[in-house]
C-alpha cells in the first residue's frame, strides 16, 4: 500500500469520527470532495453564517487531516453555504456527504 495515498471511503470515515459531538441544529448537511490530494468541505447551514460556523469547520478539517499526517495535501478549502433550500434542492457539486439532516 502506497503510505502516500487515501482513499475517500478513509475520508469519509474520519470525518465522521471527527463530527461527533460537532453537529447542531443549524447544519443541513456537510459534504466533501477529494481529488489529487485536494480535499473541499463543504457546510450547509439553515441562517446566515457567522465567524462560530467557519471556527467549527475549520476545527472539524483540522481533525480529518491530522488522521492522514502521511500525506501532503496540495490544498485543503472550507465551505461555509446559507441555504434555505430543501437539501433535495441543493445543486451538489461535492460527491461525498457525510451528514444530511433529516427533512
């Protein structure tokens, strides 16, 4: 096995070992993408965002990418999205959810 490389069913577990305790009521969903060692997150909140959703973000990638210290990520982004949209309606563009809400 290539030490370098993830997989992003590797991903998809950590983040949800990293969102336990992390979910409140404001988040819809969180979704994230994984390509040539790019990883994109994305949050989907239900009000308008403030500085504590993008701190909380930040936190939850932080502890996902620390899982994977072998690999260099080329570059890692954070979402933050107001939607008052049904998660049905959302045009996602990220591939892998993680957590959608119950609507």
């Amino acid at each position: 096995m290539n030490l370098t490389s993830i997989s992003v069913d590797q991903i998809k577990l950590a983040f949800q070992e990293a969102l336990i305790g992390e979910i409140y009521p404001a988040i819809k969903a969180i979704a994230f993408n994984y390509e040539h060692k790019k990883l994109t997150t994305r949050i989907y909140l239900d009000r308008e965002l403030s500085d504590v959703d993008y701190n909380n973000i930040s936190a939850i990638v932080t502890e996902v990418i620390a899982q994977f210290s072998h690999v260099n990520f080329n570059s890692v982004k954070e979402e933050c999205i107001y939607s008052d949209e049904p998660l049905s309606s959302l045009n996602e563009s990220i591939r892998t959810l993680v957590y959608a809400r119950k609507e």
